[in-house]
C-alpha cells in the first residue's frame, strides 16, 4: 500500500536526524561531547542537534552511571519526550551497573534498561567516540528497518 | 535572611527557579534551586548527590587495589592525576621506592592531563557564555593529547596507568616525539585562543567583574586550585606540598588579583603555559631505567593507622585520607576533592547576582559532579 | 592571610608533634566534643581553612563514633589532624559559626554516618536521596557479605 513508502520515507527520515537529549550524567558524557566535537563530528550522520529540552529531542543517550536519586528524573524526562522516541545505552553503567555494580551496591540503578526500554546498548567505559556513532547508525537501521518500543 | 533596601514589594514576590539536574550547561547533574527576584538571584541553594556512585563505600568493601579503577573515574577529566595519586598514597603507606623513569613519566602524563582538563574547560566555558566555536578548536588540541596517551596507556579517559611502585606501561620514542610536537603546535594555539576569546570584547563582559570570589571567602570555603589562585593566593599543592619528583621542577604558580571569571580564565591559560614547561623539562631529563620495582607489590596490609595524601589536580587540591585498620581492605578511604568545597561557596557567592551570570559563575570554577558527590 | 599558630590551650586532651613525610601530619590532637568549636575558632582565627572533616565508625573496636578533621594553611602547610568521639548516638556541637567550610562536611557526615550536629544552620542530608532510610559508610550497612543471594529467575 502506498502508506508503507510514506512510512518508509519517515523513518528514513528519523534515523538521518537523529536529535538527541543534552544527558551527561557522568564520564561517558564526554565521550559524548567528544563525539559532537570536531574530531569525531556527529552532525554529519544528522545527529549533531542536542537539543536541551526533552520535548524537542527523539533520541535519550544515557551516558553515564545512573544513582537513585537521578532516577526518577530520568524518568520524567523519558516521559516528556514524544513519541517516537528511543533510547541509547552508552556505556557498561547503563547497560549493567558497569564498574560500579558490586552486590549490595545502594547508590546506583544497575541499567538503564530498569527505567526506560533501551534500544540500542554501547559497551565500553567509556564507549570511544566511535563505538557511540557506531550505536547511533545502528539505531538508524533499527529505525529504518520500522521497529521501536511501542511509546 | 537579607535585609530589603529597596522596594521589593514593587518589584513583585519572589520567583524560585530550578535549574537541573538536566540542564544543557554541560557541568554534570548539578541542582541549582534558585531564588529570584526580576533577575537578581536573593538565595540559592545547590542539590547534589545525583552522581553518587558510592566510592567510599567499593573502598571499604574490597582489598587495596581493587580501588584502583573508581580512582581516575572520581573526577575522570584528571584521571591520570587521581590514578597516580592513589598509587603514591599506597606508596607512602608501604614506604615504596619508585624507579626514577617512573616518575619522570608520571610528571610528564600528569601535566598532559592537567592541560587536556583545562583545554575541555576552556571550550565548555566559553561555550557556556555563547561562543560555539572555541570549543571545536580546543577539543580538538585536547584530541591531540588523547592520542598521546592512548597510545601508551590504552585508555582515553578514564586510566589505570598507575601501578603501586611505577607505571603499567613504558614509553617510547615515539611518545616522545609526539608530546614534543604537541608542545610546538600549543604554543601556536596559545596564541590563536588568545586572540579567538581573550580579545573578544563580548567573552570579556561576561567574564570581567562576574563571580567575584576573593581570598577570604576561599579560605572560609576551603577553595583551592585555580578559583584560589585567581583570588590572589599562591597555594599550589605542587609546590607547598611536593609530592613525587615535583620538587625538581621549574615553574610557577601563576595567580591573578581580580577574583572573577576573567581572572580564572586567565590563570588557567597561564597554568597550561607552565605544565608546557614541566613537561619540556620532564622530556630533556627522562633518563633510562624501569618503570617498575622489581618485586612489585600486588596483595598487601599497610601498617594501622591514618595517612594524608595530597595533590593538586586539575580543580584544585585533591586529598586522600586512608585509614588502614592492618588487613587487606581498607578500613576508609575519604576522598577530599576540590570540587565539593569549591561547589560549596557558590550560594553565598551567587547571591544578588543576575541569573543570566549563573552558568557563567559556575561554568568559571570548573567543577565535576562526580567528585562532589563521590 | 596571617600565618600565626593556633592557640589552642586547654582545648585538647592530648596532642604530639607528627612525622608528615610519613603520615602527611605536622601534628595530631585529640579534643572533647564540647571543644569542638573553640578549636575551630582558633585554628579560623590563625588563618587556617577546614581542609576535611568525615567520620569513622569505630563501634567495633571503641564503641565510639570518631570525627576526624584536618585544619591547613595556604602557603605554609601544617596539617593538623584532630580526632574526637563520641558516645554512640550523640551529637557534636556545629563549628560552622567557625568556618562555614563545615556546613556541607557536616551534612556529609550525617548522611553518611548518622552523627547529628547541634546548632547546624540546615542539617539534612546532602548525597543521598532524602527519603533514605539509611546511612550509607556504617560498618553495618552495605556489605558485600550481607548481599541479599540473587533472584534466580531474574535476568542478570
């Protein structure tokens, strides 16, 4: 049907322009930076607009180790976000706790997949500049294949 | 509570603006809880703890070196100086002699670090004001550093190059010679960021006269490293408390009288100007030899007690105070770091500033979020 | 900044001179709660800053909660160390009229440790979230050996 090449274009369109959320929580935030920086340039894949409020941004890199207090933060900025919407995990603290799990640790979220439904998980600690643009164009291709979490 | 000399009631009630812990300002998950009255901020009040990782706590719970990976992530833009730094409080406890080569290499990746720390800050705090470009160009030198680096130790951030009595990995010549070339090509840069934002009349009204921290609020804070320096007082834990071989070095401890963003901003370029010259020295007077004792220490009790352990990292001085109870783990390990005092004076130093100088103000003290809140 | 010694007579119960090449101390003393603040007065008069304060849980050992400051001076560093404990369960008298360095310290103690601080301007917690139901650095919280055993039905 002609819907499924309009929807195709969209989501073409999606992961070329991926904008994501201004979230550093802790180290993989410079990574991240860094990856926006001249060096690594984001903005040629389209990702390069951080945007510093969560209703203008598609995409929410977690970069960086996730404590309990940040979580419910977290939180309501994932809710804030409007569909469609997807997350990228950078980094061993959001994808397990990283460095940072031991049993019976108090402070963190082990995972950033706890809080939100992650779509694409960059290991690393931190993740180089171009692990995180290789998870970015991965997403893309998640994006571009028509697949997301449903809200 | 302040004393009202003008006519507040005409100027409306007071506004109370959050600002973070998600804020594009780039200075972690900081919390400022903001009292404003039109622009003027009446009190602030900063809400940390949403980096809280729990350090102290992974110290307590496994033996010595198993603490050697949180070290360079406690503040992980002076990553090789906090690693180094507990490899030298272990070696301070232990009484271990580290190979001449050893330390030569740990001054000369200490002060790269502590420039790449300055270089990140430069950009972001210019960026902070609203000029986008600097940060382009001193990311990029701070890349330049990175390679140096990686090259050697694997890592780009967050390092473990340290090891108890010397260092992980050898350098080569090529590591020579690249550090050689990036001293010539900073030089060169100096002088570009001088002309690129130091002359830049917009960069100098918003930083001149902004954040005024002098002396004496620092000392009742405890603020120390550059934010101290630019308030006039010349304490650098490099040369008031040497620790290493830092003692052999020439340079200065650059300071500034004014106590505000401009006078930080100026005496971090300085700093950077100095770490070139320790690192030039360090390059000509690195002698041959091993970078590790021969019987290397992996498993060990250091002897009961407390111990202090100090040195200046990129914000400032950053303290150690291991307590060893005679057994494997450590009984605590407190990590006094300079951000957390530096942070700690800002309401009272932000108080009756305009709100749009805020970012300014705390973008000019250089603070890392996980260091406060450890 | 005057670079006088502190006078600090009668303030302390004991106090030696110390080996800072070994230990990092120029000198170490111990004092009793209610002297807390005179201390603090003295060393902020001398023209020294509060360089650290935490705690230690010494319940096991001295059945004693041990706070543990260190004072220093710009230029002409002379740590001193000061150790004082504390009954189980009692608080320390603020030294924030003394240096206001003390007022986050403070906090950090209490959320970490439990240790109240009489007349602080604002004692609540500073790290931890404010709904916690614990602190976090007592020996008795916390420990690898006290992990609950894993779920074995949930993803790891």
């Amino acid at each position: 049907m002609r819907f499924g090449l309009l929807e195709d274009l969209l989501n073409k369109a999606r992961a070329n322009s991926l904008w994501p959320l201004t979230f550093g929580l802790a180290c993989c935030a410079i990574e991240m930076m860094a990856a926006g920086a001249a060096r690594y340039d984001l903005d040629r894949f389209g990702a390069g607009v951080f945007r510093p409020s969560a209703r203008q941004a598609d995409v929410m890199i977690f970069a960086g180790t996730i404590s309990k207090k940040m979580a419910p933060v977290i939180k309501q900025l994932w809710d804030q976000m409007p569909a469609p919407k997807w997350a990228i995990a950078m980094g061993g603290c959001t994808i397990d706790g990283g460095p940072f799990k031991y049993p019976n640790q108090y402070a963190i979220v082990e995972g950033a997949d706890k809080i939100v439904p992650v779509d694409v998980y960059i290991p690393g600690c931190p993740p180089r500049p171009e692990a995180l643009i290789a998870g970015i164009l991965k997403l893309g291709e998640k994006i571009k294949a028509g697949r997301r979490f449903k809200g | 509570m302040l004393e009202e000399t003008r006519d507040d009631a005409a100027m409306g009630e007071r506004y109370v603006l959050n600002m973070g812990p998600q804020h594009p300002s780039m200075h972690g998950v900081l919390r400022l809880r903001l009292e404003l009255l039109g622009e003027e901020i009446q009190e602030a009040e900063a809400i940390i703890g949403y980096a809280h990782r729990a350090h102290e706590k992974m110290a307590e719970n496994r033996i010595w070196p198993m603490f050697l990976p949180n070290t360079s992530r406690v503040d992980y833009l002076s990553g090789m100086i906090y690693n180094l730094a507990y490899c030298q409080a272990i070696e301070k406890m232990l009484e271990l002699e580290v190979p001449e080569r050893a330390e030569y290499i740990r001054v000369i990746a200490s002060e790269l670090n502590r420039i790449s720390s300055h270089l990140l800050w430069l950009g972001t705090y210019v960026m902070d004001i609203g000029g986008l470009t600097p940060f382009l160009y001193a990311w990029d030198d701070r890349e330049q550093i990175l390679n140096i680096l990686e090259r050697i130790t694997g890592s780009r951030l967050t390092y473990s190059y340290g090891r108890f009595g010397g260092l992980t990995m050898d350098v080569d010549d090529v590591f020579v010679k690249q550090t050689e070339a990036f001293l010539e090509r900073m030089k060169g840069r100096l002088v570009e960021y001088d002309k690129l934002v130091r002359q830049n009349v917009i960069f100098i009204q918003r930083s001149e006269g902004v954040g005024v921290i002098d002396a004496e609020t620092c000392r009742r804070y405890g603020v120390t490293g550059p934010s101290l320096r630019a308030a006039g007082v010349a304490y650098d834990v490099r040369k008031d408390e040497p620790y290493g071989i830092y003692d052999r070095f020439d340079f200065e401890v650059p300071t500034a009288t004014a106590g505000d963003s401009l006078a930080r901003y100026d005496v971090r370029i300085r700093e950077m100007e100095q770490s070139l010259r320790i690192i030039a020295q360090g390059l000509k007077d690195l002698p041959d030899g091993p970078i590790m004792p021969d019987k290397p220490k992996k498993k060990f009790k250091p002897p009961e007690g407390p111990t202090y352990f100090a040195v200046e990292a990129a914000r400032g001085h950053f303290g150690m105070y291991l307590v060893s109870d005679g057994g494997e783990t450590p009984f605590k390990i407190k990590l006094r770091t300079p951000s957390f005092s530096n942070l700690s004076a800002m309401p009272e130093v932000l108080r009756r500033t305009m709100v749009a100088d805020t970012i300014a103000i705390v973008g000019s003290i250089d603070i890392v979020l996980p260091e406060i809140d450890r | 900044m005057s670079a006088t010694a502190p006078v600090l007579d009668g303030l302390l119960l004991e106090s030696a001179a110390d080996e800072h090449g070994k230990n990092g101390f120029h000198h170490r003393h111990v004092c009793a709660p209610k002297s807390l603040l005179a201390i603090a007065h003295a060393f902020d008069a001398a023209g020294f800053f509060l360089e650290m304060l935490t705690a230690e849980d010494r319940r096991a050992d001295l059945e004693k909660m041990r706070l543990v400051y260190t004072w220093n001076r710009f230029g002409a560093v002379e740590r001193h160390l000061l150790t004082c404990d504390l009954e189980v369960g009692a608080s320390a008298p603020t030294i924030v009229p003394a240096t206001s360095a003390a007022d986050w310290m403070e906090r950090e103690v209490y959320d970490m440790y439990g240790v109240r601080f009489d007349g602080h301007p604002d004692l609540k917690r500073i790290l931890l979230p404010d709904d916690s139901d614990f602190h976090a650095l007592l020996k008795d919280f916390g420990r690898i050996e006290d992990a609950p055993a894993p779920d074995d039905a949930e993803d790891a």
